[in-house]
C-alpha cells in the first residue's frame, strides 16, 4: 500500500447522541472520510494517527459525505481516544 497522510483520510470526527453510545458501548468511532478512501486506507490512516489497532471497519455514504465506524480491538478504549482529540 502507498505511503498515505492520514490527516488527507481522516477528517473529524462525527459526533451525535448515537455516536456517544456506541463509543461507549460497542468500543466504536465515527469519522467523516475522504470520499474515495477504501477501508483498508481508513485502518491504516487512523492506527496511524492514534496509535491502536483497529479492529473493523465499516462504511456508511450518505449525501453529505462519507462516514466510517471504526471498531478497535479490545486493548484499546475509544473513549480514551475520544477524550484525546477532544470529543468529551
């Protein structure tokens, strides 16, 4: 795979009520994405960026632009990550 930016993937965070559920409950995240990006290019960009291991990743297009819901793996807390970039 080609050296990637991950701040080009990865563009903030999407935060709702919802979100904040899943961060808690299922250890997941939601991002606004670059629109042409691939899973695969999401994983690496954000275990890049933050420094865990994801775990899935799933895709959601909507028409105000491309989502991903991140899973991380159990070592890892995405609340923890939340109260790193400032989500709490």
């Amino acid at each position: 795979m080609p050296d990637i930016i991950p701040h080009k993937v990865l563009f903030h965070p999407y935060v709702t009520e919802k979100t904040m559920f899943q961060m808690e409950d299922d250890n997941k995240l939601e991002f606004v994405v670059k629109r042409d990006a691939t899973k695969a290019e999401i994983k690496s960009a954000f275990e890049e960026l933050f420094e865990v291991k994801v775990e899935s990743v799933n895709i959601k297009n909507t028409r105000h632009g491309k989502r991903a819901v991140i899973k991380l793996t159990d070592d890892y807390s995405a609340e923890d990550v939340g109260m790193r970039i400032g989500i709490f």
